[in-house]
C-alpha cells in the first residue's frame, strides 16, 4: 500500500504513514464507533419464562435491533430464541387453558340441581 499524501510504500497494516505522519484508510477503519450490547435480547429472553407476553415483545423488538447496524447482530439468538420460548408458551398455555375451561363446564353441567 502506497501513502496518499507522500507517496511511499508502507505497511499494509499501519494506522499512519511512519514517513509523513498522515493517517492511512486504515486509521478510518480503526476509528470507527464501537459496536452496541444489545441488552433488550438477554432481558427478552429471561422474561420469556416468567412473564411471557413482556419476553415476547421486548424479544420482538431486541430481534429488530439486532438488525441495525449499530448491533452488528449482537444478541440477535437470544432475542429469536425469546421469541420461540414466549410463543409456544403461550400456546400452551392457551391450550391448557381450554382444556381447564372444557372440563369445569363439564363438572358444572354434572352437578345435582336441587
């Protein structure tokens, strides 16, 4: 790699030409900002099997922000599995919830009225 100011070869890893002092492509690179934890994935995840409907959304929106450039992905599993775990526990817990329903109608109807 060659310094776009001076002119000279240099390292292709340098940061600044060790000839005149200005910074290379790589310095840019180095710079950038640091990447973002995306902490609404764990908090997602965890709520998930305590409160399930929460863990959903902020699973939801953990997912989305994983996608932004800022997260570069980071807690982007978390958030999916938060997700996964919140939905089948809310099916279940619908189906148990209509099995629950089912039986005590029945148990009612079966009652001696007097």
């Amino acid at each position: 790699m060659y310094c776009k100011n001076c002119g000279k070869e240099v390292n292709e890893n340098a940061v600044i030409c060790p000839n005149c002092g200005v910074p290379t492509d790589n310095y840019t690179k180095s710079a950038a900002a640091p990447e973002q934890k995306n902490t609404l994935a764990l908090v997602g995840f965890i709520l998930s099997f305590f409160v399930t409907i929460a863990g959903l959304v902020i699973s939801i929106i953990a997912y989305k922000n994983a996608k932004k450039p800022e997260y570069n992905g980071d807690g982007k599993n978390f958030a999916l599995a938060g997700i996964i775990i919140s939905a089948v526990s809310l099916g279940l817990s619908l189906i148990l919830g209509i099995i629950y329903s089912v039986i005590w109608i029945n148990f009612i109807y079966m009652l001696p009225m007097y």
